[in-house]
C-alpha cells in the first residue's frame, strides 16, 4: 500500500490567506489538530491547533508563520507513513508529489481503517501472543502448528524489545476456538503470553481492536 492511495481531498486544504478562526473551526468539524496549507497545487507546510492557539488575534491570516514542512511522498509506503505519525504525533499527513505537489491527506481514520484491514479485525477468529528467542523464531514451523489444527494465520506481526533477544509475536487466527492450538503450542513448548478468543459481533471485535492499539502505543 502506498501513500496516495489513502490519501483524500475529503478534508479540504487551508491557504496563507485563510484566517486562524476559519483553521480552528475547520478542525473542530473534522476532528483533526494538523490541517495542510497551500498556495494553489503548491504544498507550503502543515499547521497545528497548538501553534495557531499562541495567536491573540483569531482573525489574522495563517500566513507562513506556523508551518511545520512536513509530508510524505505519493510513492512512500504506508510504513512509513504511520512512522511519521507516531514520531511527530500528527492527526493528518499531507500527500505531495516529487514537486512538491499537494494530492491530499492521510487522516488517522483512515490510517486506523487500513490498520484494522491489516489485521483482519473485522475476521471473526482469536488472538495468540507468543513470547520466544529471536532465533527460535520460525514463522513457517508456528504457521504448521496452526495449520495443523484446521486453522490458519490471517495476520500477524512482532514486538521486540531494546536490549533483549526475545520478541513477542502476535497472531489472528481464523479459530474462535483457541483450545487445541493453545494445547499445540504448549506441546512444542512455546511460552504463551496472551490469549484472546474473538466473536464475530463487530463491537466486541471493535472494543478489541481499540484496546490492541493502545496496547502498540501507535
């Protein structure tokens, strides 16, 4: 998945001339503290509501003052994108081309509605995180005992941890019913963190869902 193809002109650009009044209400109706600002097709910078709230004078233009140039190219992977996010902590990521022009923005909704595409969230099925040595790590054995159980991986990905050669791999599993795998992986001696059993209800699955992300720390 590549930059451009989450980002949108749904959530409309701000210019130099537009004044910081009109920027807060904007995010306000948007649910967003960034929003892009523009000259025509020319990507200028991004401003924040924590910036524009210093000004004593809501009625004064933008200007150029505020901008923090901040964007990812249409060719970026989505990767990179939620690094962005996470290090600069930004609710929208402008989209420009390698002339700087502006094709639109990445919201975080739209970023957590890939996510959860990612992870097979609305799947019904069930969690397992496993703790193990980086060099015991063998997806192709782990997806054998999950196969073997009339079960499959829809996603999964891994946490490490500074100073440690253990990880943490987590897993979506296509089961409700962890019993026989849980009783797999303990036979092959696989250290279990954490179960979850998922239903197919999508509030349960959106409750969940939530609760993992917080959890990432994205």
């Amino acid at each position: 998945m590549l930059a451009v193809e989450l980002s949108s002109d749904f959530i409309p650009a701000l210019e130099t001339s537009t004044s910081i009044q009109t920027a807060f209400e904007r995010m306000d109706e948007f649910r967003v503290s960034h929003l892009p600002v523009v000259n025509g097709p020319e990507f200028l910078g991004l401003v924040s509501d924590r910036d524009l709230v210093e000004s004593a004078d809501p009625s004064q233009a933008i200007g150029t003052g505020y901008l923090l140039y901040q964007s990812v190219q249409e060719s970026q992977h989505i990767y990179d994108v939620i690094r962005i996010v996470n290090e600069l902590k930004l609710t929208a990521v402008p989209v420009t081309d390698d002339k700087k022009k502006y094709l639109g923005l990445i919201s975080m909704n739209a970023l957590v509605t890939y996510f959860a595409q990612l992870t097979a969230v609305d799947h019904p099925g069930g969690i397992v995180v496993l703790e193990l040595g980086a060099r015991d790590f063998q997806l192709s054995e782990i997806a054998r005992i999950v196969e073997a159980n009339d079960a499959y991986i829809l996603s999964s990905y891994i946490r490490t941890f500074s100073g440690s050669n253990r990880l943490e791999l987590t897993m979506k599993i296509s089961k409700t019913d962890l019993t026989h795998i849980l009783a797999s992986f303990e036979r092959y001696n696989y250290l279990i963190r954490a179960s979850f059993h998922q239903a197919s209800h999508r509030d349960d699955t959106m409750d969940r869902f939530d609760s993992f992300m917080h959890y990432l720390n994205i």
